[in-house]
C-alpha cells in the first residue's frame, strides 16, 4: 500500500510540474511578444 501511494505521488507530482511549464510557454512567448510589440512601437 505505502509503494503504492508514493508512485501515485510521484505521478501526480510529474503531471503537475509538467503541467505548470506547458503554461508558463504559452505565457512567457506572449511577453515575448509584447515586449516585441512595444519596442517596436518606440
């Protein structure tokens, strides 16, 4: 049962971490692009 629990863990750890950079991406190219956007208005 203990084994169990730490794989579910580790599994739930992992989908979340991957999780959370799959939307820093799509965050980080829109600042990207604003910043872009805003250098190029200067």
């Amino acid at each position: 049962m203990e084994s169990k629990y730490t794989l579910n863990d580790v599994d739930n750890s992992n989908t979340s971490t991957s999780q959370s950079s799959t939307q820093v991406l799509p965050v980080f190219s829109l600042t990207s692009q604003n910043t872009t956007a805003t250098t190029t208005t200067y």
